[in-house]
C-alpha cells in the first residue's frame, strides 16, 4: 500500500487519474438507474435519463453545457473522452437537450427534477469559532450534521418525502436529492415555497438578526418548535461547550446585539465585561437568570421567545435557498472527485451523520491504489472493480437508493 | 368578421327563443359564483358570442391594467366591481326583480368565448388565468356569506375535513393556526374552527408564509384560510381546461364565423384598444366624452380614429371599438349607416383610399373643434386645470404641479406645457428636463402615447434567469 504522503500527490485532476476512476469504478449504472427511475436500458420510450441535462466542467475549466445521453453505456463512453474534472446533473427536459439548437424554444423547457437542497459550510462562517472559508474539520461537521438532523426529519414527517439522498460535496458542504416522484414534478412555485418554509435564516455576512421565524409576537410555528427541541442538545454540546461562542468580546456582543431588552443589555454588557473570556455556558446561565428575574411578564415572555430565536440563529440549517427554487439549476452528481481535496462525493446515511468524519472518506488517489494492489492478489473470484476498493459501501448505499426509485414496479412473471 | 356579425340573425337556428334554449343544467346558474367546468350547451347567436366576450374583456383589460399601474387590492377590487356593474352585473340569489338567468349565461358564455380566444399560446393563457382568478377573488369576497357557503358545499375542492380524533391529536400544533390575538383567544376559537386537508401542493402561498400545519404530505388549513384553497382550485383547474381547448381547437371547424372573432379578440387583449393611459390629453379628453356621451363630434372621431389606427388598432378592431361606444351601437343599423363607412373610410378602404396620416400637434392647434385642449381651454384656466387633475392625478400629478404648467399655457407654449405632463406622469423614467427622451418635446400625440407605451414596456422587461 502506498503511503498517505504518497496518495496525496496524486493530482485528481490529472487526465490520467480522472480517465481511470471513470472508467473502472463511477458507477454510471447505477447513476443511469436512479436517473432513469427504472433499470430498463433498451426501453425506447423513456423521456427520463436521454432528457436529462449533463453538464461538464473540463480539466481547462471550460463548461459543456446541454449534453445528453440515451443511456449511461453512451454516457460513459463521453465522459472517458472528455474526462471532465467534475459534471452536473441538470432536470428533465421536455426535449433531449442535446438537440436543444434545433428544437423550437417553446418546446424546450425545464419540466422535472429532483428536489435538491445545497447547505455550504461557508454560510456558517459568522458563528463558526474553528475555522473559516474552505476549511473544515470535524468539530465544525457538527454544524452539518444538525443541518441534516432537522432537515430530514422535517422533510420527512411534514412532507412525506422518503426518497432521501445525502451527499457529501467533497469539501465542506453537502446536498441532499429528493426523489419522490410527486418531488420530482414539483413546479418552481411549489419548490420556492417548500424551500421558503424550510428557511429560517437569512444568509449574510454581517451580525445580528437573521431569523424570520414567527409572525410578531407570536409563539413558534409547530415545525419550528419541533426544531428548537431536536437542536436544544446540540446547541449545548456544540455552541456553549465546544465552539465556545459567547467566550470573546465579539461573540458576547453578537449575543447581545440579538437581545432586544435594552436595560437587560446594560447589566450583562456591564457583567461580562468584568470577564471577556468566561466560558459561553456561564454568560448563557447568567442570562438565562437575569431574564427569570425580570418583574413584567410580557418583558419575560419577549425574552423567552428571543432566546429561541438565537438557538435558531445559531444552530438551524442555512440553506442556499437558489439551488432549490428553480428546476433548471444544476447540481454537481454523486460520486463526483473535488478537484481541490481529491475526496469522492459520497452518499451518506442522515442515521449515522454524526459518526460520519469528512477526513475519512477516500480520495481518488487512494481508490486507485487500492484498485492497483487487489490486481496484484487476485484469488480468481468475479469481483467488479468498485467492490475491491472502499468505495464499496458507497456504491452500495447508492444502488440501494436507485433501487428505492423505481416508477414502475417490474412485473415478475417468473414463479 | 362584418360579416359575421351582420348575418347573426339568421343563425339563430329555426327562430328559437334565447330564453328557450337555455336548457343547461342548473348547477352553475344556481350560485353566483361558477368554477365553470359547464360549457354553454345552446345555441347562441354570433352577436350574443361577440358581445359577451367583449363586455368581459373590458373587465380583465383593466384587471391588467390595475395590476401594471401597482393599483392595491382594495383599490382594484373598487375599480372591478365597477366596472362590473357596467359592463357584467352578476347579482347574488337574494336581488330582486332582475333576470339572474340571464345575467349568469351572460358571465358564463363570456368566459367560455375568451377561453377559446386565449387558448392559444402559453403567454396569453397565463395572463387569461391571472386575470380571471382575481375577477373570482373579488366575487368570491364580496358574494354573500350564506350563498358563498352553499357555493362551497356544491363542488369537491379534493380537500378532507379533518375529523374530531384528528383535530384533537394535533390539538397542540393546530392551535397555533386558530384565529385569534393571543393564546387564550387561539385556544378558544380552536375548538369551533373547521380544519382542513390538502395536498400542500396545491396551496404553495399558504405554505411557504409557514400559515398551515404540515404533516406528511398534507397540509391543515384553518377555515379562515379556506378561501386560499378555492383560489388555487380555480387556478388550477383554469390552467388545465385551457391547455385542454387548446389542444382541441384544431378541431373546431370554424373557419369562417367564429375564428376571425376569436383572433381579434386574442388581439384586443394583447394589443387591442390601448389603454388611455398611455394618451396625451387632447385624446383622454377625447376618449372620455365618448366614455361618457356614448358619441362624439365628427372631428373628434377623425382625430380620435387615427390615433388609434396609428398606434395599432386594425379596421376590425377600430369597427368593433366604435360599434360598442356608441349608444345603440352594437350591429345596428344606425350605426352601419352613418359611421363604418367613415370608419373604413379612414383607413383607406373607401372613397380616394388614401391611407391617411394621424393629425399632430399644429393640426389640432388649429382646429375648431376636437383639438389641442391645452389651446381651447387657455381661455377658461379652471376647466384646464380640473381636466388635468381629473386626468393624470392617478398618475402622480398634484396640485403644485399646475401653476407651472399654467404659466406654460399662458405663453402659448402649448407643446411645452403638454411636455412637462408627459414629465410629471413619467417621473420613473424621465427626469425633468428631459421631455419624452433627449429633451425632445412633443409634437404628434402618437409620438407621446408611443413613448409612454415603450416606456413601460422597458420597465417590465423581466430579469434574465441565471443559472
């Protein structure tokens, strides 16, 4: 086995790299299965995968858009020719794109897609106290993993959506396809609205305020109190011990920017100034007790309702909520390398999102020594050659996901 | 299409009385308010098709033009119910002494005709759907309470009444959504307010402001928010029968009555009778007497008709315009007579068949009758300056603004005072100073309304979508 050092400077945009990993283990099957919403390859009448828009993103950074395939034997073939740095996944069409110059435009418009939702890691940026811009660690995945944590469940219950698939996007994001059918037909009305529902934090630079979660003074919409329960843990765990966000002059005065109690901002500015640096978890107590304090119950009750807001504001998924509004947006595919990191765009289960460590999932460069050194000790079984490698699980939770998105049942007649 | 129009009674087949023929079923002459999923099923005369599709595209026309000009909703609901009473009164179950039958054939028949006019392209479909949905919000708002409930009980809205074991699961998150001012109040009215369950699909603007429960797919909506459901259900079902007529009316073999008709009215709706708005005064002043006289003076309808044929409208159109906004117009006799000639006249097609220019600004400074009312009006300075306000007051021109203009007119700087109108009425696009683009004044009324036309246009142009 080749040593880590070694694996990372294999360059995952090199030609050769990029021509081995598409032609021995992207699982273009498996892709044209889920896409196609059904496993039959020969069948002429779909108007799915050939309609599907692809687009390329070249080695020289030049993008191919509007190209389509009649099945992944044909896409993959293409795609070893080109061997892009990475592609997109574009919606359904109501025309094969690739005949998009000499259709009429009226007859080419964007009529499917999976419903994705795109959650960057930069958009954390204001809270986060680890890290800042493309990097990422483990700590700062604990953001990611609550975003997913609420997200599914909402989805899930409130929607009745089931046909989820997360995926990690190589870096320091991750994006999550919805598949169900009544999902895939969704208008761009009906996507604006779900994803409006879905919002609650304005995304920005800038501190202060940014959540619009309930109609003036009014208690939070059921959704949301469902989500300050699933995130109360968390906000402990995560924003008071671990990101330690109230521990600095700047992050005590965010907090304080977010309290809409004048007098209750004196007397805690006056506190805390005493002691710039006390732990969050104090600064969150002595707060929490000056607001039981207060006399007046609606002052109480103001309060109450803001310190929900700020668990939200600091703890509830940021969406980039233009990824979702519009069905021709496109999205990069699974199992896609990150040019700048190597890493695989691997599937990932929501159940176990907390387990799940960014630095752990394979490179290409990895994959490829793997592939090299199972060829050496061949014990003669058949094996595909995704399964020699740790790509393996990956595949397999992504095979069974395509299998969980099938538009007609097949019909065994064999018994 | 004359011609069409001029045969009509003959096409009432074997002398059938309208009253008889109306065998339709009674479903959708029992409300007011209609979904119109019954088409007309009897013979209707080719005038009787012509005129109910006009007197309501009057009524969407300025639904449209409530839309462009930011109207708000309690100000375009005035100005809808209005022109309803006008133009298609539709009175609730309990007036007395009117004909409701026919009144509700005639909203029927009109809506049915436009469908087949509108139809036809995806543009045209989107703005027929629009329009007509908020013509039914403002019936639906101001129809009577108790009929509006049968109205409701009458059709499948494909929505659940969620029952008491239901209602009491989600009793902690459905009292969130009961009306009321604070917990107490929510928790009260809880119990006696209906809930129902929709697809939340159907309801995206309920949903995305969080206004409903969701849970699996459905969402609860409280019966106050009910009214949201019936206008998505409209919408939607609108959206599908014109995609429906259009698939089907290849079929219709209509090529020599109806389909003439159906094109022009598809015009009228595009570019059509413009709206005044977009005219300088000496044709608002026009356009109103003939609004309000139902006639005007020879030399009105000469200045007036070739505005209108410069700025677009066709010899059909022009002969449909003029036959509805005289008195007694309408196909009759009087009106074929005296005017269509003159009409068609105009446009080149009788007498010398010379195509005649629209008249401009000298011209109707020096015309006696019918011309530049910033001239004739010099004179009685009260009259110009109420005429003004009437006028363009809804267009952004206020009291302060009329002694500059009078100073103007008292120059005999006519075109000058006329210029800084257009200024004042287009302030969000053109700075003072700058005329109708480069500081260039007016002299045509064609070039003003022309203006002001592209103007507007440049201001909806919509954004491009990026990727």
């Amino acid at each position: 086995m080749a040593s880590s050092a070694e694996l990372d400077r294999v360059d995952p945009t090199a030609e050769d790299v990029l021509l081995n990993y598409y032609r021995r283990l992207y699982p273009f099957k498996q892709l044209f299965k889920w896409l196609n919403r059904g496993p039959e390859r020969t069948e002429k009448e779909s108007r799915l995968f050939p309609y599907r828009e692809f687009a390329f993103t070249l080695r020289n950074e030049a993008y191919l858009r509007y190209n389509s395939y009649p099945s992944d034997i044909e896409m993959k073939k293409h795609v070893c020719l080109l061997t892009p740095s990475r592609f997109e996944i574009g919606p359904v069409y109501s025309a094969q794109p690739k005949d998009k110059k000499t259709v009429r435009p009226t007859h080419f418009k964007a009529e499917k897609r999976e419903v994705v939702f795109d959650i960057d890691m930069t958009d954390y940026d204001p809270i986060r106290t680890c890290c800042s811009d493309a990097d990422i660690c483990k700590r700062c995945w604990a953001f990611i993993s609550i975003a997913v944590d609420v997200l599914d469940k909402a989805i899930r219950d409130q929607f009745g959506y089931n046909q989820l698939l997360w995926v990690y996007s190589g870096r320091r994001g991750i994006h999550l396809w919805i598949s169900d059918k009544e999902a895939f037909e969704l208008t761009d009305n009906q996507r604006k609205a779900m994803v409006e529902y879905l919002t609650v934090i304005k995304n920005g630079k800038e501190p202060g305020k940014r959540v619009n979660s309930r109609v003036g003074s009014r208690d939070l919409p059921p959704t949301l109190k469902d989500a300050i329960e699933a995130v109360r843990e968390p906000f402990d765990d995560l924003i008071l011990q671990d990101q330690d966000c109230f521990g600095s002059q700047e992050g005590f005065e965010t907090l304080l920017s977010l309290i809409p109690d004048k007098k209750l901002v004196s007397r805690l500015r006056e506190k805390w100034s005493q002691t710039p640096d006390s732990p969050s978890y104090t600064k969150w107590d002595e707060m929490k007790a000056e607001i039981k304090a207060l006399k007046d119950k609606t002052a109480r009750q103001t309060m109450r309702h803001a310190m929900e807001d700020i668990v939200l504001q600091y703890t509830y998924p940021r969406l980039d909520a233009e990824v979702s509004k519009h069905r021709n947006h496109l999205l990069k595919a699974p199992f896609c390398i990150h040019p700048k990191t190597g890493r695989i765009c691997v599937p990932v289960d929501p159940r176990r999102i907390r387990e799940f460590d960014p630095a752990k999932v394979p490179t290409v460069g990895q994959l490829l020594a793997e592939l090299n050194a199972s060829n050496s000790n061949n014990n003669g079984e058949h094996l595909e050659d995704w399964q020699k490698t740790s790509l393996k699980p990956y595949i397999e939770m992504f095979e069974q996901y395509a299998n969980s998105v099938q538009e007609k049942p097949k019909m065994d007649l064999s018994w | 299409m004359y011609q069409a129009a001029k045969h009509s009674s003959k096409l009432q087949k074997n002398g059938l009385d309208d009253d008889l023929s109306l065998v339709e079923g009674s479903t959708s002459a029992s409300h007011r308010l209609s979904l119109y999923d019954q088409p007309p099923l009897y013979d209707i005369t080719v005038e009787d098709f012509e005129t109910s599709a006009l007197d309501r595209l009057r009524i969407l026309a300025e639904i449209e033009s409530s839309a462009a000009r930011n109207r708000s909703w309690e100000e375009t609901k005035q100005v809808t119910i209005t022109q309803c009473g006008k133009y298609l009164p539709l009175n609730s179950n309990s007036a007395l002494g009117i004909d409701l039958q026919s009144e509700r054939r005639k909203d029927q028949l009109g809506h049915f005709v436009l469908r087949l006019a509108f139809c036809r392209s995806e543009e045209l479909r989107r703005r027929f759907v629009k329009a007509e949905t908020t013509l039914f919000r403002v019936r639906y708002e101001t129809d009577d309470s108790n009929e509006r409930r049968a109205f409701l009980d009458s059709k499948d809205f494909n929505w659940i009444s969620v029952g008491s074991e239901e209602k009491n699961k989600y009793q902690a998150q459905l009292t969130h959504f009961a009306p009321g001012k604070s917990d107490t109040e929510r928790e009260n009215a809880f119990k006696s307010e209906p809930f129902y369950k929709v697809k939340w699909t159907t309801i995206p603007d309920l949903v995305d402001k969080r206004k409903v429960f969701m849970k699996g797919g459905f969402a609860y909506v409280p019966a106050r928010e009910q009214a949201s459901i019936i206008y998505a259900a409209f919408e939607e079902r609108l959206d599908a029968a014109l995609l429906a007529t259009s698939r089907a009316i290849p079929l219709v073999d209509e090529e020599t009555r109806l389909n003439p008709i159906l094109d022009n009215l598809a015009q009228g709706f595009t570019a059509g009778v413009p709206s005044d708005w977009h005219f300088p005064l000496c044709m608002r002043v026009l356009h109103q007497t003939l609004r309000r006289d139902r006639h005007i003076q020879h030399f009105g309808r000469l200045h007036y008709g070739l505005f209108l044929k410069v700025l677009g409208l066709k010899i059909d159109e022009a002969i449909i315009f003029w036959r509805k906004s005289f008195a007694g117009g309408k196909g009759s006799d009087k009106f074929d007579k005296e005017y269509r000639y003159n009409i068609r006249h105009s446009f080149g097609l009788e007498g010398g068949r010379r195509n005649y220019p629209a008249k401009n600004c000298l011209q109707l400074h020096t015309a006696h009758e019918a011309g530049c009312p910033y001239r004739q009006l010099e004179n009685s300075p009260e009259n110009l300056q109420s005429a003004l306000l009437s006028t363009y007051s809804g267009q952004g021109l206020t009291l302060d603004d009329l002694p500059e203009i009078m100073t103007q007119v008292k120059k005999k700087a006519y075109h000058v005072a006329c210029t800084r109108v257009f200024e004042i009425t287009h302030s969000r696009h053109v700075k003072k100073g700058e005329g109708l683009g480069d500081g260039e004044s007016v002299t045509h009324p064609n070039q003003y309304a022309a203006r002001s036309i592209e103007l507007e246009k440049d201001s909806q142009e919509p954004k491009m979508e990026v990727d």
